[in-house]
C-alpha cells in the first residue's frame, strides 16, 4: 500500500526533490542551505533538526510533493491537457532588442517590464545568472525594467527560487512572480494558507519547462572547449536570436558557441526524477503560461522569436489586453491545436502521467497529493501501448534503484 511523506528526507531519497528552496523558508530555525549535490542538482541540508510545525508544513506546501490542479468541479470545458483557457495567442515583444535576446519572442519579459513600469507591482521575482557561477542561478526581485531585462533568457539550470519569498513578502509590497510551473505551484500552495501572500503575489506567469537538468550538460558543454565553470564570466544557454546559440565568454574576453543541436541533442543530459513525472509543466496554475513556438516542436533554424500564450485566468487575459493595448506586446490569436502542435512533448508526458504514478504506487513510493489534475481524462487520449510503455519504463526505473539519482534526459525525442 502506498504511504505518505513523512519528512523532508523522504522527499529528497524518493527523488520528489526540485530544489526550489521553499523548505529553507518554512523552517529557518534548521539553518537549512542549499547544497550542489553529485549529479549537479541543489538539495537541502539542514544544520539543525527541523521542528515538527515547520515540517508538516513542509510536507503541506513543497512542490516537489503537493501538486493542486484546475480541474475542480466549476471548470467545464477546460482543455484536458491544457486546462482553463480564457485566451491562446502566438505573439512576441513589440521592442526589437528585448525580442532578440529573449529566449524566444520575449513575452514573458515584455510583460513583466510592464508590470513594474505600470506600477501594477514593485518587484516581478524571476532568476538570473549568479554572479559567483555563471552556470547557475539565482533568485532576483526586480524593480525596473532594466532589471527585467538583464534577467531575460532561459536558465536551464538548476535554483532555489524561493528561497527569499518570505522576506520579499515581509516587504509588504505587491509583487509578480515569473517563474517555472512548479515554483507557481507552490505560490498557490502558499497562498491557500497565508493571507500575506493571497494579497501581495497579485501575478503569476510561468513558462512552459522543459525540465530542470543537472549543471552536467553545461559542464560538459565546457569541457569540449577545454574550459571550466571557473573560466567563464557569462553563459547563456540560448538567446540573442531564436533559439541562438549557446554561448560562453571568459574572463580574458574569449568566445565561444555552440549550436542548438549540440546542446540539445548530441550533449549529455540528465534531469531529476521528479521531472520525469512532473504533473504540470505547462503552467495550468498561473495566470499565463508561456513557451516556444515552433511548430512540430523543434526549430527548423533561425527565425526571430515568438511565444505561445495562454491566458488561464481573468488576470492573465486583462494583462494580456492591458500590455498589448499599451504597445508592449504584439499579439495574434491562436487556439489550442496550434498550441499543442508546437509543444508536442509536453502533450505526451501530461497524457502519461497517470500510468507513470501508478507505476509510482505499484513500486511502492510514497504518495504525493497531486490532485485535479485532470490526469484520467488526459490518458484517454492515448493509445493502450503508450500507456504502457510508459507505466513499465517508469516501474523500470524505480525498481533499479532510482532515488534521488540523476535520470537520462528525453526532451529531444
């Protein structure tokens, strides 16, 4: 029979761990900090025992474990993988400089400069590059738009995103976040308990993620160009161009990159196993949700950036309206078929999901509360073969051994 998370331990050793830095928050009596583990992942190390109060609130609000979806009872015809859809267009930044360096079209950066150009928040909190590792990130509250701007670009690597939440919340200013699903999934966790954060978080706009891999990929990256982590003073995974190439710069002012494929498909890749039964990285919980678009899912070369869209709630499709009416974005409906067209991969995990839990429960994982999610009806999309395929591959997995253990990544097939 399936048991329950007990601790933050059996968390990280069931590998349900996404190194988000929540629990850092909730506990701080335990001085927990996040530590760069062997396969290039942060986890949580706590100094000090974790008080009972601040763990079952762990067990209640990490992401890693608790997953709550739109598919309640009001939703209607939501898409089944998709979810609420009050608006779907393909679109990109309306200033030429932000669109191209930008991974993709830059709307996620167009609209969270309008937010604190607008004074609709203070501060949009999003990543960008550590100044102390060019590889890795770190969690930024920006006030203006050049601070939007500098943290533009995709960052697949991984971060503790929110980390500082609670202090940037005792500012006592509105704010937006800007971030991947799962760190959204845990804002909305926090706000169904904490009034703080129901009135102050007044945005979320999540991108749809590829998942988190390990520092590995770009560490080899690196090392096929006779460099280290302690060489490089800038990396950038992609951008300056859609996609643009993969680009590193030295300390002395050397350059290097790579093209798309080398890092997307021909490099070593590994990801958590979190990510490979991830119940939403299409952002159904935010107020838009955002990617590439490139149709058939892969770039057929250079082109000059566009987002797919969604608008799942009224203040996503207000914001759109809003930034759009301003000047800030260009936009062109769309609808949900094009969206799935150019994000085929994220189709086929959320229609898998449930044979990949059920292979989770038969081998005896603890239970995650992943709950409407909409996962049953997602999987009578799919062929019984697939379904299949994918509750043997994941009871496969877990059976050999796989914890906490970096996973062979699958973005590219």
């Amino acid at each position: 029979m399936p048991h329950s998370f007990r601790t933050l331990e059996d968390i990280i050793d069931n590998g349900f761990c996404i190194g988000c830095g929540l629990c850092k928050a909730l506990a701080p009596g335990a001085v927990i900090t996040m530590v760069e583990s062997e396969n290039g992942h942060l986890r949580p190390r706590a100094s000090n025992p974790i008080q009972t109060e601040q763990e079952a609130a762990i067990m209640r609000l990490c992401p890693g474990i608790n997953i709550h979806g739109p598919f309640g009872k009001t939703m209607g015809d939501a898409d089944p993988v998709w979810g609420a859809v009050k608006r779907v267009a393909r679109g990109h930044a309306a200033d030429p400089d932000t669109r191209f360096r930008a991974a993709a079209g830059g709307i996620m950066t167009a609209l969270s400069q309008f937010l604190v150009e607008s004074g609709r928040v203070s501060k949009v909190l999003q990543v960008r590059a550590d100044p102390e590792n060019a590889v890795a990130s770190r969690p930024v509250a920006n006030r203006d738009a050049e601070s939007v701007l500098a943290s533009s670009g995709s960052r697949y690597a991984t971060c503790a995103t929110l980390e500082r939440l609670p202090d940037i919340l005792a500012e006592g200013e509105p704010i937006a976040v800007a971030m991947k699903p799962c760190d959204i999934a845990a804002i909305r966790n926090l706000q169904a308990e904490n009034e703080r954060a129901r009135k102050l978080i007044v945005c979320t706009i999540a991108l749809f993620c590829g998942t988190v891999p390990s520092l590995e990929a770009s560490d080899d990256f690196l090392a096929r160009r006779g460099l280290t982590r302690n060489d490089i003073v800038e990396f950038r995974w992609r951008g300056h161009g859609c996609p643009g190439p993969t680009y590193a710069r030295t300390a002395d002012g050397r350059e290097f990159e790579g093209a798309y494929r080398e890092f997307w498909v021909d490099n070593h890749w590994t990801t958590q196993f979190r990510c490979k039964i991830c119940p939403d990285a299409v952002g159904l919980q935010a107020d838009i949700a955002t990617g590439d678009a490139w149709p058939g899912g892969w770039p057929k070369g250079e082109d000059d950036g566009w987002n797919m869209l969604i608008a799942h709630t009224e203040v996503g499709e207000h914001l759109l309206a809003d930034c759009e009416a301003a000047g800030k974005i260009w936009l062109e409906d769309s609808d949900i078929e094009f969206v799935s067209d150019t994000q085929p991969h994220h189709v086929s995990l959320r229609r898998a999901l449930a044979a990949r839990l059920a292979a989770g429960r038969i081998a005896g994982l603890p239970e995650p509360n992943f709950s409407d999610l909409g996962l049953n009806a997602c999987a009578a999309g799919l062929d019984p073969d697939t379904l299949a395929k994918n509750f043997a591959g994941t009871l496969r997995r877990i059976r050999a051994g796989q914890g906490d253990e970096a996973v062979k990544a699958d973005y590219a097939d």
